[in-house]
C-alpha cells in the first residue's frame, strides 16, 4: 500500500456552528462548503467543509443531524461530538482496497462510491483502532461529492459501538 497519505479528518456534531466557530476562531480555519445532505428516509445533515487558512495542511468535514432520527444523529447519540473517519488519499483506489480486503479488512460497502470529482470507500471499525478510515481517490478539484457523502453516510446506519467493542475483542 503506497504512496498513502492523510486527506481529511471527519466528525459527526451535535452542533454544527459550534464546532465551526472553534475550527474558524480557535484553529484559524476557513470554511470552503457547506450543503445539506438529504437521506432517503427523510432525515437531513448540514455539514462543512473546512480547511486551514492558509492551505496547508489536511480538511476537516463535520456534520450535524437534523431533526428527528437518522444515522448523523444518531451516531452523535451513541458517541456524542467525535471523530468519525480519517481519509486516505491513494492514486489507484480500486488496487488498495483489493490489497486491503487481500488483509482482511472489511468496508461498510461492497464496491467503492464513484463519482464526477472522487470514488470512496469507508472500512468498517477498525479493531487495532476503533475508527472508520476512508479511502479516496481524487479526481477533480471539488473537495467532497454531496452523492457519495450521502451515500458513505447510509453505509455506517448499522454500525454501533457494539461493533467497535466486538472488533476489538476478536484481536
């Protein structure tokens, strides 16, 4: 697995604006997107995308869910405000993960997310880590793929802690 390397961090909020406000007036980040995500089952998520100001470094993406019920929400009540995925940045998607799942890694999907701008992937819970990571292959220059973060959303509805305790039991 070459040529890898940290392309955003993600955390799933109760309070989007809050969580802005410490990456914009505390880490000294600017916001570049903000979009809605409309799930099938009539849930909603804000999200934003932010990057330090001045270009460096990895994005940070956070959501928050809104209204009643859906996997953003419900994640944050499970875990509360927290990191959701780390992303990786490879430049031939579909041989890491065919060397990934080779190790026996297992992702929430069975083929990866493609579109315009990107394809992504996200691993179920890591056991030695307890975190999801994401594979992404860029594309295009747009920073996320309202779509495919639609669709990587759905694909954690059925994760819980549980599974991240069970994974990390079986090491």
């Amino acid at each position: 697995m070459a040529g890898k390397h940290i392309d955003h961090i993600a955390f799933r909020v109760a309070d989007l604006e809050k969580a802005v406000k410490f990456y914009t007036e505390v880490m000294d980040f600017e916001v570049t997107d903000r979009f809605f995500i409309d799930f099938d089952d009539n849930t909603k998520a804000r999200c934003a995308a932010l990057k330090a100001k001045d270009g460096q470094g990895i994005a940070v993406f956070i959501s928050e869910g809104v209204g009643e019920g859906g996997v953003v929400k419900e994640w944050v009540k499970q875990h509360g405000n927290a990191l959701h995925h780390i992303a990786y940045a490879v430049d031939d998607i579909k041989k890491e993960v065919a060397d990934m799942k080779g190790q026996g890694i297992q992702f929430t999907t069975e083929d990866v997310l493609d579109s315009e701008e990107l394809t992504q992937i996200f691993t179920k819970p890591a056991p030695e880590t307890g975190i999801i990571h994401e594979i992404i292959q860029r594309k295009g220059s747009k920073s996320f793929s309202v779509n495919n973060v639609k669709r990587l959303m759905a694909s954690t509805k059925e994760l819980n802690m549980d599974d991240k305790i069970k994974a990390a039991r079986k090491k």
